[in-house]
C-alpha cells in the first residue's frame, strides 16, 4: 500500500467523522430511494445487490434474460414523501466497471405514487437473473458466468472483454488420459476473485513435465509469474482464482502434499488480467471428487408390501445427487441428499452424510462441511471411507488454521505485504430549470438551481481486516429569487471495519438501516458479531435523522436496540428478532418488538415483518409479501401491508401544535395527555397488492397488478382539526414491455394506469422508449397523457407531458447528459377554463473515477 493511498484514506475519514458529528451547515437528509450497491462473489457468477431507504417489491424486469441497458418495475410498499421532488426526476448511483461486473450506473426514477423504475447500465451486454431480497429491501441481480456476450454498444476507447470459459460439464466416470495442452482453464475464470494459491517460488523456471498429477490444478487457471528480489530473478506459479480466503485455503490443502511451501495471497487485478497469457498447459487431471467417494452398493429389494416404493425413491434422488455433484450442481446435489438423510431407513444413507459434506465443500460452505464430516465420523467412525472422511477434516482445519509463520517460514522471500486498497466514486453537476406560464398568473419560475454531488466509496483490507468509508452529499444552489435557497446535504458519511477471523463488524457514521427494528437513516453506530454459523447478534446505537431541510443534528433524540439474526435453516429460512428504545425529550418516544421471516428459494420467496410497541400496545407494521415464478417464466406476486401512517411515537404530538418540541408540550400538557394527542395524529394504512407477469418471446412481456388501499382518518383534539380516511381506493396497472424490437439493445414500455381515488379518477397512458444510436450515443423519447375526473365536482384535468433524454459517452468514464421537455395542462371547473404551458431542461456530466 503506498503512502498516497493511505493519505485519502485517512484524509477520508476525517471529512466523515467531521460531517457527521460536527454538522455541515444547513444539512439535511433527503428523502432519497438509493442507498448504496453492494457487490459479491457467488456460485453461478457475481451477485448487484442494489439497496434502497424503504421497503419495496419487484414487478417485473426487461429484457428478460441478455443486455446492456435493464429496466426493472418496482411499488414501494408504502406512501413516501418526495421532499418536493418531481415526479421523472431521476437519483443515480455510479459504479466502476470490471471485467466481471461492468456495471457503470444504477438509477432510479418515480412514475406515479404507485410505481418506480430501476435502470442498470452495463458497459457490456451481459447475461443476468433478476429478483427481489428477502426483506423487501434490494434487488438482486445476478450475472451469469457464460460465454462472450456481443461487442457492446459503448465507447470504443472501451476494449472488450476477455472471453470467459465455457462452464464445466459432467466429469466422466472413470479417470481421462493426458489432456492436450491447453490455452486456457477447462473451468470458468472469474477475475473479480482475488485470492490465489501459490504453489511455489524458485530461481528456476516452472518445470511443466514435472507438474503433478492433481486434480485442482485442471479445475483452475494455473499461471506463472516472475519479479526480482536483490537482483534475483523468481518464478512463482500460481493457481487462481478464489472468491474468498476459505476457499482458496481449502484449495491449497488439496495439493500440500505436492506443494508443502504453498500459501494463501490476494493478487493485484493487473496479475489477474495478465493471467491468461501466462497459463501453463494443464496437466492430466486427477479422478472426479464422484469417485473419491465409494460407489453406491446395490439397491435392496424390499420385502413385499414394506415400502418399495420409498426404497425406490430415494434411489432415485441419490442416482441425481451422484450426476448434480459429477455435474458441478452443488447446490442441487445439496438439496437432494438433505432429503434422502431426511429418510431415517433409506439404504443411502451413509453414503448421502458423506457427500453431503463434500457437497457443502465445494460449494464453499466450509463450516457446514465440517459439521457434516464431524456427524458423519459419529455415526461411521470405522472403515475405509472413515479415513477418507478424516482426511478431508483434517485439510479444513488445517485451512482454517493457517498458522502464518510456518508459512511464512516455508515459503520464498517474496511474501510481499498483501494489503489491497481502493478508491472509487463519482462527481456530477447538474443544471435544472423549469418554466410555467398561465393564462391567470402569467409566467412563473419554478426550478433554477445548479446541483453538485460528489460519491466516494474507498477501503483498506488484507487477509484479516477490512476496513471502508463511504460519504455521500452534495450541495443545491438555488437561483430562484426568491426560492427555496441554497443548502448543503450529507446523506451518507461512516466508516466501517470487519475482523474476519474474529467475525466482528462495526459501524459508525450517518447510515441507513431499515431492519432490526431501524426505521431508516442515522447517525450513530452499529455492531454485529456471528456467534456460530447460524446465528448473529446484533446492537445499534444513534441519533435519527429527520428527513427535512434545514435541521442540525438532533441530539434530544435517541435510540439504542438489539437484535439477533438466525439462519438459513432448511436451506431457505432466516429470521431476524429485535427490542429497540427510542427517547425523546427524556420521556418514551418508542419501544417495540418485533421480528422478521425470510424465505427464499429460487422459484419463490416469501418475506414476514411485525413491530408491536409495547409501550403503546400497537400494532405497528404487519408485512407480508411474496412472489412465484412458473416454469414458464410466469410470475405472482401478492403484498399484504398494514402500518401505522406516520409510524407511532411520542413525537407524532407536535403535529399541528405550536410548541415545537416534547418538552414546550410538557410545560401545559401531562405526558399521558401528549400520548393521546400523539395517537390522535396517527392514522392507519392498509393496502393489498396483487400482481402478475408474463413472458410472450422472446421481445414481448406483459404485466399487471392491482392494488387496494385505505388510510384511516384522525381524531380532533389539542386544536387540531379531525381528518378524513380516504375510503378504498384502487391502483391499476398494466404495461408491454418489448425489447430488441428494431435494434439489439432498444426497449419500449407502453404502461396504462387508472387510478379510482376518494376525490378524483385518473387515467394514464406512458409511453418510455430507448433507442442506442450507436455504441456512445443513446435517445431515450417518452411521452406520458394524464386525464383527471373530479369527484367532488365537475372538473377536469388532461396534459400531455413530451419529453427526450440523450446520454452521451465522451469517454469510459465521463457521461454527458441533456433532458428536454414540455407540459401543456388543461384544467376546466364549470364555465371556467385555464390551460398551462410549460417546459424543463437538465443538463450536466458525470464523471466517475
């Protein structure tokens, strides 16, 4: 690490802890959707977790499987307040692209009070899978390891991507001859993996006759390098890559005895790309981890009448176990032999326990896997296949162990230090105006200002520690005169630190948190310890921040509250179980319980959410939403949601009164009286959702949802007027959805919605399209007609909302965009007619480093 990265580290660090504790003038939290995006290694590829400030769901997505531009339908699952915001306005978020995920922006954009859209551009086309979280609070896109996608519609300083490796097929039964020396791995190479195994360091160049025979050197990229040390020139070779320090470990156990010098490192992502040049012909691989495993003794013949049936069934989900395991389908494999052990008379059992572990092994479960072996060593400790189960074990602990010095004693004087550290983020400026005029008042200025907003996300890390900091903010200078004024805003600034080997992580800083009792952004801390596999605590301490302008940080309210995280079980089921305490003004603002259930498999997810106060003994939230998907591609979803509208506190009293805080009220009023006034301002909300999707072809999808809602009214006390509920009120929505229709890469949605309110009926028609002129250069034409009937009187309302967007790719890493539009309104009550003609412009850069 050199001495420069350390300095915007630390130079980081302090303009966080000095934005947050010590207050940035005028700040204030905006009531924005995105939070941040989260990036990680899985089985199938790499995983875009996409995390936002308030529940939601997913709809539906296009294109549906293959692209570089994707478009996913979300509903927030409960009414937001916009800060003034207007409605097409959009929020992005960017992100340097690799080769493995070349992501480069994640934006997301209101359509109505009911519906949202989320965009992710790729430098790239890539092949993906999309859902919605658990708990209802990202989406998950998935990117798929395949072949090479098509030349990408982006700037052609932008090279192309290295073309990945075929995916693995089933090995064969019985050991291969020699395989023909080759250019690339037989297996799938993910260069966003950073940890490698290397095998040795000699002065001597790699003896490739001489390579032994084993089998994870066929399974991964094996390369050679050379540095000097004190003017003598070193070979390493090297195996790679590795997601995580676990599985490169239990890697590196499988060839020690070929290699006993062998060690653990990250490795730079210039060495990873260069890799592929410098790969060795691979040498004859080793049996299949199929036929470590003794064979399957002959299925028993049941007796008559005693359940032949189920002796046949379970041979035959052990005949598909034994295929999905030669076949490279851990999780499968994994999923079949739990149900088989769930057989207490099945003739597999034992065989089942044994590649269950293996199973878990390979899939990167570690400590499941030692679980595994540990149970099957219980209840087979003698025989051949108990030594083959011991051995195995002994090489996880050994992995997990990793007793440094004996490395660093065994391996060459190159052991350089394998701290990594990075820095990325973005700086946007973006000019807004927006201009009415009326046939009544004439022409009025509605927007002027110039908004600037700087993104920075860096982090330290080595083979134990990790340590990041992320600050988000801004600055809005208005030109109105008058306006709103101008302000400043922070809407992220922490720092964060995680002790792999002890597995304690905390934070502190301003931060969003929608879980464990949290209901959204903070400045305070944050701890969580994973006591065993399965269970984690949690602790949260803080200050909340108001989602308005012009607030200094409010230090006469806190909160502190714990929380304990259990699972996966089956598989499929988390839970999470929470106590928090918020004060205000010294006396109880909120005190609830509650909890949360998750369940996820890939053709369903189901997520459960209940917070109770128990200091007001109300029910709070009640959540329950799920989706599932058909063979056919078909999908349900169905969201049940109850809350308190604003959720209940003791703080809710201040509504309406001119005291400006709990304590001015205390001063006239008892605290079971500030009580009453606080449950008077807060209604209820209730809502369903029902919704489905479905694909045509491969161009078109159709979907639709309907939603029923009510809002409760309030009481009338301490001066406040009584308010009305809305009645049920119903939300439709359908849209096509066609992509790759005239070019690869274009996309059109036409959307139709209705809604049928307490005062008014709505009928809208939008129509979204994207066009990719060329590989830098893309139109984005919408057009959307509103037509409004009063209820309450003869009024009415229509406009027509035309409007073009161009993103401009100047280079990789700078994007120019312009946004033009026009409003012509017509509203008409009685006799009386007024029609507003208006237009908006935005225009600015974004540069991302």
């Amino acid at each position: 690490m050199t001495l420069p990265s350390v300095s915007r580290l630390l130079s980081l660090v302090v303009l966080t802890l000095a934005a947050t504790f010590l207050g940035w003038p005028d700040v204030y939290a905006q009531t924005s959707a995105l939070d941040r995006i989260g990036i990680e290694s899985v089985t199938a590829g790499s995983e875009i977790q996409v995390y936002f400030n308030f529940p939601l769901r997913y709809v539906v997505h296009t294109p549906t499987k293959h692209g570089d531009v994707l478009q996913i339908e979300v509903r927030p699952l409960a009414a937001r307040d916009l800060q003034g915001q207007r409605q097409g306005e959009r929020e992005t978020l960017s992100q340097a692209p690799s080769e493995s995920v070349p992501l480069k922006q994640v934006s997301y954009e209101e359509l109505s009070e009911q519906a949202a859209r989320l965009t992710l551009t790729f430098a790239r086309p890539v092949e993906f899978q999309v859902s919605g979280s658990p708990d209802s609070r990202s989406i998950v896109v998935t990117l798929l390891a395949a072949e090479a996608a098509e030349p990408a519609d982006i700037p052609p300083s932008i090279p192309p991507p290295e073309p990945a490796a075929a995916l693995p097929h089933a090995l064969p039964p019985e050991k291969p001859a020699a395989l023909e020396p080759a250019a690339s791995p037989p297996t799938v190479v993910d260069l966003s993996y950073p940890y490698a195994v290397n095998l040795q360091s000699t002065t001597s160049p790699v003896d490739q006759a001489a390579l032994p025979d084993l089998e994870a050197l066929g399974r991964h990229r094996l390369y050679a390098t050379q540095f000097t040390k004190d003017g003598q020139l070193w070979y390493r070779l090297r195996l790679g890559f590795f997601p995580t320090k676990e599985a490169a470990e239990t890697a590196k156990a499988s060839v020690l005895d070929a290699f006993p010098g062998a060690w653990v490192t990250k490795v730079p992502s210039e060495e990873r790309e260069r890799s592929a040049e410098l790969t060795l012909n691979v040498p004859a691989t080793a049996a299949s981890d199929a036929q470590l495993v003794a064979p399957a003794a002959p299925a028993k013949q049941a007796p008559t009448g005693t359940g032949t049936a189920g002796k046949a069934t379970t041979g035959d989900l052990m005949a598909d176990a034994r295929a999905a395991m030669t076949g490279g389908d851990t999780r499968r494999a994994i999923q079949l032999l739990t149900k088989i052990l769930q057989q207490p008379d099945s003739a597999d059992r034992q065989e089942a326990q044994e590649l269950l572990g293996l199973a878990r092994e390979r899939n990167g479960q570690l400590a499941h896997a030692k679980a595994e072996y540990e149970t099957y060593l219980k209840a087979y400790p003698e025989g051949e296949a108990a030594e083959r189960v011991r051995q195995r074990l002994a090489g996880l602990l050994t992995a997990r162990a990793a007793p440094k010095e004996k490395l660093r004693a065994t391996g060459a004087a190159d052991q350089e230090s394998d701290v990594e550290t990075r820095l990325s983020g973005s700086w946007s400026q973006f000019y807004s105006r927006d201009e009415s005029f009326t046939d009544i008042e004439g022409r009025t200025i509605n927007q002027s200002e110039l908004d600037s907003n700087l993104d920075l996300d860096g982090s330290i890390r080595d083979d134990r520690y990790e340590a990041g900091v992320r600050i988000s903010g801004g600055y809005l200078r208005d030109f109105e005169d008058p306006g709103p004024g101008s302000d400043g805003r922070v809407t992220t600034a922490y720092i964060d630190a995680f002790d792999s080997e002890t597995e304690l992580f905390g934070r502190v800083g301003r931060q969003t948190q929608s879980s464990g009792g949290v209901l959204g952004r903070f400045d305070g801390g944050l701890a969580s310890y994973q006591i065993s596999p399965k269970v984690k605590a949690n602790a949260v301490a803080g200050l909340p921040v108001e989602s308005t302008t012009g607030l200094e940080i409010d230090t006469d309210r806190y909160f502190y509250g714990v929380s304990m995280d259990f699972g996966t079980f089956a598989e499929a089921w988390d839970t999470n179980l929470f106590a928090i305490n918020q004060i205000a003004d010294g006396i109880t603002d909120r005190r609830a319980v509650g909890g949360e259930v998750r369940y996820f498999q890939p053709n369903r997810t189901a997520f459960g959410l209940v917070d109770y106060d128990i200091d007001y003994n109300e029910l709070n939230i009640a959540l329950l939403t799920g989706n599932y998907i058909f063979p056919d591609q078909t999908t349900l979803n169905l969201s049940l949601d109850y809350r308190r509208s604003p959720i209940l506190t003791t703080t809710n009293a201040i509504q309406g009164q001119t005291a400006g805080s709990l304590t001015a009220l205390l001063e006239t009023l008892s605290e079971d009286e500030v009580r009453q006034l606080a449950e008077d301002r807060t209604a209820t909300s209730k809502s369903v959702t029902v919704g489905a999707s479905r694909p045509l072809n491969s161009m078109f999808q159709v979907s639709a949802d309907v939603t029923a809602s009510s809002l409760s009214g309030t009481d009338a006390s301490g001066g406040v007027e009584a308010s009305e509920g809305t009645g049920l009120e119903l939300f439709y929505s359908a849209q096509l959805i066609g992509s790759s229709v005239i070019k690869e890469g274009d996309l059109a949605v036409l959307g139709l919605r209705y809604a049928d309110t307490q005062n008014s009926d709505r009928y809208t028609v939008d129509v979204n399209t994207r066009y990719p002129v060329n590989r830098a250069f893309r139109v984005n034409p919408r057009l959307r007609t509103d037509y409004r009937e009063n209820k309450n009187d003869d009024g009415t309302q229509i406009s027509v909302k035309p409007s073009v967007r161009f993103d401009y790719y100047w280079t990789r890493t700078l994007l120019l965009e312009l946004d033009l539009g026009a409003e012509w309104t017509n509203d008409r009550i009685d006799s009386t007619s007024d029609d507003r003609t208006g237009f908006f412009v935005n225009v600015g850069y974004r540069v991302d480093f």
